[in-house]
C-alpha cells in the first residue's frame, strides 16, 4: 500500500490551501461517488459541484471559492491538475534500478547510466548511450549508436534507430518506431530508386510517443520534435518534419514530410497534414481533417481541405439539405422562367 | 494431410442433411471452379448457382431448396458458416503443447496452465497466469500480474501490460499492445503535466484483436472489450472506452476516450469517433465517417459529421454538382433582378 | 570516412556527362548552401538555379542544358535520381555479413544463404529459407516455412507469418506484420464465427513496406504485392488484395480485401478503398479520399466518396460558400413570391 499523508502535507506538496482539518491523513484518491473515509477526492467539473456535499471522501480538492458544504477542503487553483499530481504522488513509484538483466544483449562500448534497468529480451546495440535511471523494457531494439537520456522509459518492443537521439524523461510506448526510414523514392523512368534516409530522428525533452506509432529518420538531416510535445498511438511523421513544443498530436495523426509545426498545436485524430507546410502556433485542428496548406497562428480549423472552424461547421450544417436545396432551385428555376413568359405575354 | 469424411460425417458436424450419397468421402474444400472430385464444394452466393451444375467436386454444400443438378448436396441453413466450419475442420489443428521453449524467459510465481506452449524469445513477467492451451509466440512481452484466460493464441511480438486481463479463445494478432498508458495529460498553463494511467484493460471471452492494433488502459479503471468482439488491424481504442459484445471494428478506427459502444455494433474502416459519446445497439458506420456526437440504435449512418446514411448517400451526388448549382443561383438572380426591373417600369 | 571520386568515375556511375575538369575528387553530396569544397552539390529544382553560382561545391549534379556560372559539371537527365544515387554510392554500405550472432532461435531444417547475418532476439522457424546476404535484426519472428530471398533486410520486430513469401531485395521496416490473419468471420445469427485464414502472403522483388504496416494473409489463396511496390508506415493491406508493380501506398491508406490495384498507381496518405474494387493503372488519389467503387486508369480522382480530382477541387471550393448559396435561395423564393403575387394582381 502507498503511505497515507496530511491535508498540510498535500496542500504543500500541490501549492495549496487546507480549509478544514490540517491534519487529516488520507492515503489514496478516488472519484466523488466512490471516494470511501481514507480516501481524498476532486471536483474538476463545476457541474458536479452538488455531489461534495455527499461524497464519503475524508477531504476534498477543489478551485477556490467553491461551496465546500463543510467538508475538509484542499484549495488550488487547477483542481485537474492536482488531480494529476495526487495520482502520481499516491499511485506511481520509480523504476527499482535492476541493472542489465540475464538474456538481454548489450554491445560493444555501450554507455550505461546509473540506477538502469534493462529487461531480458532487448537489444541494446554498439555504441549505445543510455542515461541514468532509464527503463528498456522486454523486446526493445536500439541500434547502433542511439543516444537515450535520463528517466526514460522504452517500453515493450519498441524501436529506435541507429543514431536517433531521445532526451530526458521521454516515454516511448510499446511497439514504436523511432528511426524508420523516410518514404523517398527516386522514379527513374518505370521503377522507384530509393533514397538512402541517411538522417535521424531528435526527441528533446519530455516528449512523449505513444503505442505502434512511427517517426521515419530524416534524408539528410533531423527529423526534430520538440520539448514536451505529445504522440497519441499509432501516429505518422515522415521525414524531416519539425514539430514544435507542449504539442498535442492525438491518435492516427499523419504529417506528411518536411512539414513544421509551431508549438502549442493540437491535432485532432485522424487529421492529416500534407508536406512541406507550416502550421503557425497554438493551431488547433478538428479530428480527422485534412490540411493541404499552411495554416496561420492562433486559430481553429476543420474539414477537408481545411477552413475556419466555425465556419465549417456553418457548411457541415447545409451538407444534409443540399437535395432539398437542388429542388428548390429546380422550381426557382420553373417559376421564373413561367413569370418571364407570361411577362413576355 | 487432413482426414477424409463421409458426407454424414459432415452434415452431422453441420447440423445438415445429405441429398444424394452419404457415404462419399471428401478430404478438404476448394471453389467451385476448382475442385475436383476428393474434395467438396460451396454455393454461398445464389448468383453462382449455375456453377453447381459443372463443379468436378464430389458434393455440395448449399442452402435447402436450390437446384442442386443432381449432385450430392449437403444442406445447410447458412452455407457461408458451413464452409467456415468446413475450413475449420479440414484445415486447422490445435497447437501441439510445447510448455516452455528454452530461452523464453519467466518470471516468479507465474501461474502456467496445462498443454501450453511459450515460444524462444517471450517473456512473461511476475506474477503472470496463463490458462490451459494457450500459445504466446516469440517476442511477446506480457508484463507483471497480467491474466490471460484458457485457449488465447498471442502472437509474435503482441505486448501486453501489466495487471490487464485476457479471456478464454482471444487471438491476439501480431504487434498488438494492450493496455499502453491512455493519452491522457493536465495542462499547467505552459506545459502538459502527464496523468498516470492506473487502470486496466479487459478483454472479455472470444474477443479478437488485429496487428498493430492499440487498446489503452484505463485512467482509472477498465478499458473493456466485451465478448466475442474482433478489432481488425491498426484500430485504436483510447482510455476508458466499453465496447459492447459481437461489434465488427474494422481496420484503421480510431474510438476516443470514455466512449462507450453497444453490441452488434459494426464500424467501418477509418471511422473516427469522438470521445463521451454512446452509439446504441446495432449501430453500423460507413467507412471514413466521423462521428461527433452519440447514435441511436438500430441505425445506419455515414458522413464527417454523421448523418443517416440514405440522406449521406443524397447529399454526396449532390457534391460533384455544387459548382453547377451555384452558376443556377447566380443566373436566377439575374433574371429575377431583369424581372423585378421591368416590372418597376 | 567514404572514399573519394573523381568527376569522371561518378559521371560513369551515374551515365552523365562531365563539363569542366573531370580529374576533380569529391568525397560526398551536401546542399547547394553548405556543400564544402570536397563536395558534390545537386540542382534538381530549377528554382534554385541561381545557387550554382555562390556554391561551395566543387561540382554540380544538373539537367543538360543549365547555365554552369563556370562550375564544374555532371550533366545527367534526371538530377533527383542522380542524387539518389550519389547518396547510395557515398553514405551506404552492404551489411557485413555477421552469421548467425549467438541468442538467436533458429529452428529445424532451415535454410540459410551465404553472407546472411541474423541478430541475436530473433526468430527463425522450422523450414524457414533465407537468401544470400539477407538480413534479420534483433527481435524479428519469422514463423514456420517463410521464405525470405536474396539481399532482404528485415528490420527489428518485424513479423513475417507462417508460409508467407517475400522476394529479393525486400526492405521490411521495424515492426511491420506480413501474414497477419484476414479479418473474416461468418456471422451465425447472434455471434461471429472465425473463417480460418489458409492463404499465404507474396511480396514479389524490390517490394518495401513501412514500419507498423500490416498485410494480412488470404483467405484460401494469396495477398500478392508485385514487384517494386512500396509502402509506407501504418499500411493497411487486407485479405486477398493484389497489388500491381511499382505502386506508391503512402502512410496510412488502408485497402479492403480482395480489391485489385493496377501498375503504377499512387494512393495518397489515409485513402481508403473499398473491398472487391478494381483500381486502372497509372491512378492516383489524392489523400485522405475514400474510394467506394472501381477506378478507370490513367486518372486522378479525390474526394469521399471520390470524383474525378479538378471537379472535386471545384466542388470543394463551394463547401464553404454553403451558407451563403442556402440565404440566396431562401432570398430568391421571396423576390418570386413577391413578384407572383404582383403578376396576379
């Protein structure tokens, strides 16, 4: 079981506020309606606000100036992400460091960090460098001379290349692929001639990638993604695309080659993105859209081929009488031409 | 090669009746066009009935009451089962037991089920049970505490993490990973700052997943699939979703947090379907569609958004004629406007 | 480091002509911007040509007939390929043959070619064949008599299924799944029962398929690839499928079983094509388009469901002019109304 803590202990440790009893001990989270006495609970969504004054938790974290119906109260200012960080501090636990484990292979001059943990089954290959404190888990393959930061965690058959560079503290899924070679093809006439990818893939800090997702090596150069940017499962970015940092890139994302993305974007699912463009920062684009051009900053776009949000869903909204409306100019079109008759009369 | 049976055999097997010789053997099932006389054949679509007359098979398998041409024929409610149990019968085997291949490796106080096979190169993590009969090919990683149930075949390189829960007779196709942490972060204001992902994944009995398909674990609690459900290859099943029992997912679809879908439920290559949402009973979705908000049951639908399908299947002919029908808006307003002058004069 | 050419020995390689001092040495490629004095540049976008005059290079890759500014040249008709092939020739080395590297499987009468090299993690079944100076990496499962031809790589994690064929020179990224089962279930009234996937999967010579791609086996026969086609990541290949030569399936797309893809056709990123369907040669759909029904060759078509491509960018062009057609409708049957009711006065 993880340690039960004070109120105190938790408001210091979220920047908090304790409205109540300080010294109550709680030693785990749960929802609103299941919360049992040992436990604290969250109100991140106002509308449920009506349930604190029921909830069986011993304390409550949520935003300031809420009704707290006399329940013992932990106040900060973003109660979802105290939520996060209670999980975290309840609920996760460092990697125990198990050194190199029996039936994993290593290389030749591999540079191994402290506090490693390097599961049977990976392969870790020449010229390697991993950081301290860093998992690679069962199944991972990580060819020559790829460089892997600190606190990271390579899950279950995941993939990178040689020479790819992770930072620190970067998860990698299971399955992911970190280093494929770029889709570039020479045609010569009847046949394609490939083009040796002969660059690699940069993860900077704190990125994250998620399930069976792929990330092809530059041609020449870096495929980049940038400090805190996120992958959702089974997303594509071809080579030489530059994505920015503290992006969202959710699930089935394609983006296609030598395209780049400011920071702060959000790309709903399925959204595809077409090569060498440039999305401004803090874009956000509607799931499944299909953006053939470069998009300016600060904006929300859907459809395909992409426009404003707002006004794409005025458009969506006249696809399904697009029938009605054809009969409509049909008989327009009867009626004027009767009145131009009988004007000509 | 596989046994010879009697046509009695097979309508015994088939819970159909023999027209004609029932003591005919056939060793295997092959096309109509193809077979030849060791071997029986199958009429599933009546548009080849004709066929029937000039296969060199020894028998047919057909639906009660067609023209069977003087050929031995087995009757059976649901031909296109038949020759699916057909195959079965003739074609498949169940895996020899093996037990535990060398160089696969396992961890402590795993629980291991009779007739099992582990292939070289798996592992199995702490803690783990894996029922009677049940194969985990090469390169399968199962991590800490997972269950896997009676009669699974995990295949090559298929991950799944830990504590997840597998029932009897799932098939797990090569590369899939269940239970990869859901996409699930709080902003800070600047940054993304990661939620642990603390649940599970459950795959009830007879649910099978496709290649490189990717289920995420829950939040909190259970991502669930329920019986006798099949994910085609490359899906996507975000955090928290419930899939009910018997849906078709077919390849390429992405459903997002928290949805939850009823039984029967068929969802068409590449559809996307946002997060929250509830799609009712024997719900189908075309192809490609993006479903926004929640479906009633019973219903088909397509289009991005979604609409009934009849009325996507109206409104897409009247696409290609946009251009057209925009000049017609534009010639009515110059003849109105001539009209309404002339009858200003 | 790579080894140093002079002009004439590289406009042997590449058939083209040398204007200038062939006896010059370079050493490798690099951008007309950064190309040092040891190197060879490449102009393969006339855009650029200006650049050719301020280059560091010592010689320039160009089309006949281009202004030189005095630099020394090779001339050859398509610079993009010669580029390609100076990278091949400068930056990449065959694999040196490494054997069998001990922690690899390798199972019972297998058949392995001369100069292979099979990393240790992999899986080679009983009566698997594997070509002269093919390559396996670390984690790759090739199950029970798969045959693998000559100078193939196989990336890490990469899955090749029971029986499946796979031609010379084949490239297969990380984690790609050959011979997956076909998504086929004959529906028994209330649940699904598996139609057992016989068939085999067939890439023919110099096909590549991307990282996390899946190609499922047939049903009864083959899912056949011919040669030269290229996939990108997160293909989706169903059953039966057959695809001609030289084909570009760019990252995403997914086919649905048993459809049949002409020589030299290009399917843009996301396009999905239905089953059944047969697409012309020389086809090409733009991304992210949904086809439904079969396709006439030589032609580019757009859109879901797909049109012809000018007349879908016309129709497109229309969508979000929607709202404004709809109040210019409503607004004429007004002005109609208005002057019908006058004419009857």
């Amino acid at each position: 079981m993880f340690a039960s803590r004070t109120l105190k202990e938790l408001a210091e440790y979220l920047g908090g506020r304790v409205v109540g009893d300080e010294n109550i001990t709680v030693n785990g989270l749960a929802p609103l309606e299941s919360a049992g006495a040992d436990k604290i609970t969250f109100l991140a969504n106002p509308k449920y606000a009506n349930k604190v004054a029921e909830t069986g938790a011993a304390a409550v974290l949520m935003a300031p100036g809420g009704e707290g119906y006399g329940r013992n109260i932990i106040e900060v200012a973003n109660p979802y992400l105290g939520f996060a960080k209670l999980l975290t501090l309840f609920y996760t636990k460092a990697h125990p460091p198990l050194g190199v484990l029996p039936e994993a292979t290593v290389g030749t001059q591999v540079t191994l960090g402290e506090g490693i943990s390097i599961y049977p089954g990976s392969y870790i290959g020449n010229n390697v460098t991993i950081g301290d404190r860093s998992v690679v888990h069962s199944g991972v393959v990580i060819y020559e001379g790829a460089v892997i930061g600190d606190d990271c965690v390579i899950h279950a058959n995941a993939v990178i290349r040689e020479r790819c560079r992770i930072g620190n503290r970067c998860i990698i899924q299971p399955g992911a692929v970190i280093g494929s070679d770029g889709f570039g093809y020479a045609p010569d006439g009847t046949a394609y001639y490939r083009i040796p990818q002969i660059g690699i893939v940069v993860l900077e800090d704190d990125v994250e990638i998620g399930a069976n997702s792929t990330i092809d090596r530059a041609a020449l150069e870096v495929t980049l993604i940038k400090r805190g940017t996120k992958l959702d499962n089974l997303v594509q970015i071809a080579h030489n695309c530059q994505i920015g940092t503290d992006c969202m890139i959710v699930s089935q994302v394609g983006i296609s080659g030598s395209t780049k993305i400011g920071n702060h974007v959000t790309l709903g699912g399925q959204v595809g993105v077409a090569g060498h463009l440039s999305i401004g920062d803090n874009v956000m684009v509607g799931a499944q859209s299909g953006v053939p051009g470069s998009l300016s900053p600060n904006a929300i776009y859907s459809g395909t081929p992409t426009m404003p949000h707002r006004e794409w869903l005025r458009a969506m909204a006249v696809v399904p009488k697009l029938p009605e409306l054809k009969k409509s100019i049909s008989s327009l079109e009867k009626r004027i031409a009767e009145l131009e008759s009988k004007f000509a009369e």
